[in-house]
C-alpha cells in the first residue's frame, strides 16, 4: 500500500510554504492510506486576516463600497501540507493549492487546471502538486467523488459527485491589492458570450485503479497530468457539469476579468464546498 507523507503545521503567518520543512514548535508526519483519509480537525476556532466591507465607515470612498471579506492566509489555524505547494485546512474545510496563471489569454480551453506535463496549451492554471494528493486532500475536507464514473473525452452525460466551489487568490494587476473571485470570472462560455454560471465543478474523482506491477493505486490525472476540466474528461477530478460542458472549445480565458496579473503570476485556488 502507498504511503503518502505530509507536514502538520500551526501556521505562525502569512509565510509561503515551499515543500516539507520543518516547524520550530510542531512537526508530525501522518501516512494516508489511499482509500481511507480521516485525520481530525483542530478544536481551536480559526482565525484569519481579511478585507472587510467598509461601505458604512465615515470617509469610505466609491471605490470602498462593495468589497468583500477576502479571506488571506488562515493564521494559528493547523493544516497538513502536502508538496508542490497543496495545503488542506481541516477545521476550516478549505483546501488551498499554489498555481500559476498561463500566458495565451484568447485562445480555447479544454481544461481549467493541469500539472506542468499535461495539456498546458488548453489550460488557464498549472501546478506543481500531484493530482492524487490534490484528491486526498478534497476527500480529507468531507467531500465525496462520484460513484458513477464516465468514460473518455466529451462524453454527454453530465459527471456526479459532489460540488466543490472554487476561488481564485491574486494580487491585482493595477492596484496589488490581494483579491479573491470566483473561478467563474475569469472564464468566458463562448456559446452565451458571458461568464459560466457560479456552480462551481463536480467532484468527480477521475479513474483509479490498483497497478500490481507497482504495488500501488494509480490516478489517471497523474499520468495524463490535467487535474480539473472544462471539457468533459473522465479521467480529470473534477469535472464541468454546465449544460455546455460536453462541447469541445466552447470555454476561453475572460480577457477583461479585471485585475487578471500577467501570465506567469503565482495565485492561489481555494477550494471549498458548494454553499
């Protein structure tokens, strides 16, 4: 059976997490069985720093009205960390993944995240971490993949699992100030001309299977390395169930999403469950 090893930190900050390292108060290494995932929360209420709605404070400009909190990077909160950037919060049931926005902002999109040997062509975001730990740790904040599994590219029916809203950290391009949007609004449905609906994606969970050769369970998004599709892919763990979510190139980047950094730019996907 694989072992997979990751850090248990208190975060003492807002300092980036870059690989395994140790922390001077608290290091301890837990082994996730690849079919059962249950470490327990910390019982502590979390805290995190964040930018507020201001509108009814006396000197509050038009350009204050309407923000919304913004959640940073939690502080004194534990998480487990797994490597390439991959952090799971579980007393705040959100998983947060480091990632990069991709360059080429017009052209067609097949898929919303992949690793850096996956289809990076027809992608908007890239990381470094693994699929399968990207799978355990949506699973280590109680969410559930889909029993019912597709097969192949495009197919039309719609994938199932459960719905996992997913929201994307950044500084602004003009402003540096940091935001937080849904993943939403940097795609356009080029069928509508709008930005798809705030449904967020479906867990779908992609294919796994036991290889005997290796000892160990294979994850299909590992090997082909695209992690979360636009355009229906089975073997991707999350999945687009919008009703043009089977049509190939029917998605692009959103070129007028405002603040979009350029390309290159490090952001944060922040995955939750579907209010």
């Amino acid at each position: 059976m694989q072992r997979h090893t990751m850090s248990v930190r208190n975060t003492p900050g807002p300092e980036p997490f870059m690989g395994y390292r140790a922390h001077p108060l608290m290091v301890a290494t837990l082994a996730l069985a690849l079919t059962a995932c249950g470490p327990g929360a910390g019982n502590n209420m979390p805290r995190s720093n964040s930018v507020v709605n201001n509108a009814n404070k006396p000197g509050t400009t038009a350009a204050d009205v309407g923000k919304v909190a913004i959640p940073l990077e939690p502080q004194n909160v534990d998480y487990l960390a797994f490597d390439g950037g991959l952090k799971v919060y579980p007393a705040l049931k959100r998983v947060e993944l480091a990632a990069q926005l991709i360059g080429g902002q017009s052209r067609p999109l097949e898929f919303f995240l992949v690793a850096a040997g996956g289809a990076t062509h027809e992608s908007l975001f890239a990381t470094a971490a693994g699929a399968e730990h990207l799978k355990r740790a949506l699973e280590l904040i109680g969410l559930k993949e889909g029993h019912i599994k597709r097969q192949g590219r495009g197919y039309f029916d719609d994938p199932v699992g459960d719905r996992v809203k997913i929201s994307v950290r950044f500084k602004h391009a003009g402003t540096g100030e940091t935001m937080v949007v849904r993943a939403e609004e940097w795609l356009i449905d080029t069928i509508t001309g709008k930005a798809p609906e705030n449904v967020g994606f479906v867990f779908s969970g992609g294919q796994e299977e036991f290889a005997p050769e290796q000892n160990r369970q294979t994850v299909s998004a590992d090997q082909l390395g695209n992690y979360i599709a636009v355009w229906h892919d089975s073997s991707c763990i999350l999945d687009n169930d919008r009703k043009h979510g089977s049509i190939s190139d029917c998605y692009t980047p959103n070129p007028d999403a405002p603040g979009m950094p350029a390309a290159g730019a490090d952001i944060t996907l922040i995955f939750e469950a579907h209010p």
